[in-house]
C-alpha cells in the first residue's frame, strides 16, 4: 500500500495485511526487468490502489546459487509473478480469491489439479553427509514415470543435533517437471567457524493428499553435517576438496620481524582467520563507504601463527590450534655473509640463508601432521634425506631456484649441502613448475602488473601426512592477489598483505 513503510517488517506485515502482492522471484539480475513492469503498468496499479501508485518493497537473502536457483524456479513453477521475465500478465486481484494462508494455498494447489499431489516418492539414498563449508545439502528425490508435473512439500526436522542456526529450518515445495522421475532437493547449511562435533537432521517429505502419522520407508533422509574445521582432518581427498571450495591465504606467514625470530626447525601452533576483505573509498561527497570486495564469495581464511598477545587471537582455545612444522621463508639468496667476532677480531663468514624444517618420515599420534610455510610466487619446497637418519627428513623454502635441475638449481642445492653436511640427497620438490601458472597467463599478469590495480600471484603450499597412506603429500592453492590499489603497493603495508 501507498502509505505503508519499506522496511524488515514489510513482509511480515504482508503475512496478515491486506493489499500486499507478491510479484517478482529470483535473483539480481532479473530486477531491472521487474522495475521496468513495474513503471509500464502504473495505470493498472491506480485500478487496485485507489490512494496512489503502490511501493514495490524487496528483500535479499544471499544463499548458495543453485540453492537459490532451485527455489526460485519452483516458486515461479507453481505460482505467478507478474513481474517475473517470462510472465506475460498485468496484476489482475480478485480479493475472493486470494489465499491467506497455507493451507489455503495447499487447497487452491490440489483444486487446480495442474499438478499432481497425491505422489508419493522417495530419496534416493536413506543418509547422507555434507561439510559444513559446502554451504548447501543436496539430496535427490525420485517418482515413478508420469507424463504429469507434481509437487510436494519437504521439510527438516530437527530432532537431532542440529538447530535452526545450522541449517534453514523452513520447508520446501518442490516440482517434479512433466515426466521427469529426478529432482534435487537443496537445504542452505550454515557455517559458525566453530570446532564442533558433527550435527544431525532428517529431511522429510509430505504431500498434499494425506497426513502420515508413520513415516514410510524413503520418505526421510538422514544428514549428518561434518564439521569443516581444517586442521581435524587426516583424509586426503577430503582436504583437496576443502582446498578447493575456500579461498586460503598464507602472506601472514611470510618474512616478517616476528616470524624471523621464530628461527628454522621450529614447530608452531596455527589458526584459521576468517576475514572479509573491505574496500573503503570515497563517495562524491567524500562519505567514507566500506564494502567488501568480494561480494558473492566467502571469506578469505588466513592461516596465521598463533600470538597470544593478538586480542584477536584470544577468542581461539586449545581446540581450535593446530601444530605444525614450520620451515619459513627468508628473503635474499641462499647463501649470504656474516660478520662475527672470534677472539674480539671481525671476519666475514658466508653462513645458509635459507629457511628448513626436520619432519619425521612417519610421524607418531603426539607429533605434527602438517608443515607449512609462507606464500610461494616462485620459491620451491625442497625435501632431502638425511645421512644416517633413516627416520627423518629435511624441509627447505629454497627462494626462486629457477627450473628443476638446471644450473641455478644445482646450485643452490650444492650450497645447502655445503652448509648442511648432514644431508644426503633431493628425495622430492614442489616448485613453480608443480604450482604455477602458464608462460601465457604469466604475461597477461605482467602486462597489468605496474598499472594502477595489478595481481600478484602467491601460492599456499603445505605439506600433509596421511595417516591411511602413510605417506606425506603436497597441498597447494595458487590466488591472484591484489597487490596494487591506486597505485600504492598493499605488500609495504602491515596486515593487508594478500588483500
């Protein structure tokens, strides 16, 4: 209504108010269509709201797109919205015959007989898992063939562990098309960053013929949702999976005055920072404006070492740290000279300039299953045995070798050798040539690099033990960073390397 305020309360409002229409559907890309319907059928509105032209309030919840595309295309199957792009009708309201609730809705569904509602399907599997980080449960329904479109209700029931603060508690209509047998059901989940045990809820489906008191074999589903705190999993698929569905971030790691006082061979305790990356500008009339820089994607994760006197390491107990070694990076060349005093008379001694790390060959259940360093954008983690140590190995943060085996590579292996006579020979590396980009993207980069906004890429490479295995593996994640903005290098500046 005209006189009626835009506002939280509008469609809670529109629950028990009259003259409230729901007319449009989906995401933002459609809106400028429901504007422009909105505008060209003025003259219909005036027929409806005698006061004036009506207001046209939405909201926004940010979901998980297929999530949110799912319920929009069912919601848009079963009911009409004018504004929608593919609708072609005006607002037409017989106030006899709007629904004022859902069961007059259920009604009004199954006296159309459009679609089918006594169907009875069934899941397609009886227990599921989903990670947390994932976002979204996905579950499958199936029916038997039928040329007819059907729709039923699904909805959580939460009498496990899980609450309405893990998953989206409200049920959900969903559409079997004409003579589809398939559909896939979606339920947002919600991640906290909290280290927990895994929470439980079944999903239950329900048509609009008959209520059951007994719930039939296939009716319900089972979910567990499996806690996403990294550093709690030993599955390697699981953890390349992770990799892959967050955005890690390991600058915080690099050659800082802290880290360089942590020294080599160190073991330190890690933790996960969930940050949003802010913009501030400036609006035209010098209003300060914050707003993330990535508005459709989640948060980046930096892994830190753990500081007790950071106020905001504070909030992380013992549960959410995790030990691992740490072979750090050093900037410079791998060998560099040194002036020491011996007898009270100074000498130039060229001393190993080069970060490392032992880790064992099989780690026990009390020692670190992890080794981590800082960012790579052309440095290799180098890994040699040990002359009679058949039980550990050596890490190095070798900086920018060049190719494998090629004489600056040899090199610097022969200067590690040199200085680290306990070692024996390279066992295995990860360099540019394992974690990088192509010659071709490489200069794309550069021919952005020294413009006002350019990319840095920084790679985060870890070292995992996997206890099924046995074995260690490599872990890496490459990002293009932003590593200019507005001309001034974000890499001088203290916290927003990686930014």
């Amino acid at each position: 209504p005209p006189t009626a305020e835009c506002n939280q309360e509008t469609f809670k409002n529109a629950k028990d108010g009259k003259d409230y229409y729901p007319v449009y559907i989906g995401d933002k890309d459609g809106i400028t269509d429901a504007l422009e319907k909105y505008r060209s059928q003025a003259n219909i509105h005036k027929k409806v709201y005698t006061q004036g032209n009506p207001k046209l309030c939405g909201t926004f919840t940010s979901m998980e797109s297929r999530a949110a595309q799912s319920r929009a295309e069912n919601l848009a199957t079963i009911f009409n919205f004018p504004f929608n792009k593919d609708v072609s009708r005006s607002i037409d309201i017989d106030e006899h015959q709007k629904c004022r609730s859902a069961t007059e809705t259920k009604k009004a569904i199954i006296k159309s007989e459009v679609f089918d509602t006594s169907i009875e399907p069934s899941f397609k599997e009886t227990e599921q898992k989903v990670f947390e980080f994932e976002g979204v449960f996905q579950a499958t329904l199936t029916r038997s063939s039928s040329c007819k479109a059907a729709v039923i209700i699904v909805k959580p029931i939460l009498d496990g562990s899980a609450t309405a603060d893990d998953i989206d508690p409200f049920e959900s209509l969903v559409v079997f098309k004409p003579s589809a047998t398939e559909v896939d059901v979606f339920v947002s989940i919600r991640e906290d960053g909290f280290s927990e045990s895994d929470e439980e809820f079944k999903l239950e489906i329900s048509n609009f013929a008959k209520t059951r008191n007994k719930r039939a074999v296939g009716q319900t589903i089972d979910v567990s949702i499996v806690d996403t705190n990294v550093w709690k999993f030993r599955d390697r698929n699981f953890f390349e999976t992770l990799l892959c569905s967050n955005r890690f971030n390991t600058d915080r790691l690099a050659s800082t005055e802290k880290t360089r006082k942590i020294g080599s061979n160190t073991i330190v305790e890690l933790v996960l920072s969930q940050e949003e990356i802010i913009l501030i500008k400036k609006s035209t009339f010098s209003k300060t404006i914050r707003e993330k820089k990535f508005k459709s994607r989640k948060p980046v994760t930096f892994i830190e070492i753990y500081d007790a006197q950071k106020t905001k390491h504070g909030q992380y107990t013992k549960d959410d740290r995790i030990k691992a070694y740490y072979y750090q990076y050093i900037s410079g060349q791998p060998e560099i000279e040194k002036v020491e005093k011996v007898l009270n008379v100074e000498k130039v001694i060229k001393v190993l300039n080069v970060g490392w790390v032992d880790i064992p060959k099989k780690p026990n259940k009390d020692q670190p299953k992890r080794a981590i360093t800082g960012a790579m954008n052309g440095c290799a983690t180098v890994v040699m045995t040990k002359k009679n140590d058949d039980k550990n190995l050596r890490v190095y943060h070798l900086q920018s070798p060049g190719p494998r085996g090629k004489e600056k590579w040899n090199k610097y292996i022969e200067i590690i050798k040199k200085h680290h006579v306990d070692v024996d020979a390279v066992l295995t590396s990860f360099s540019w040539e394992d974690y990088g980009i192509s010659d071709k993207r490489m200069a794309e980069l550069e021919n952005v690099k020294w413009n006002i906004n350019g990319y840095g890429h920084f790679t985060v490479v870890l070292l995992m033990y996997d206890t099924d295995s046995q074995e260690w593996y490599y872990a890496s994640q490459l990002n293009l960073h932003g590593v200019y903005h507005n001309g001034i290098h974000l890499m001088q500046t203290k916290e927003d390397a990686g930014g």
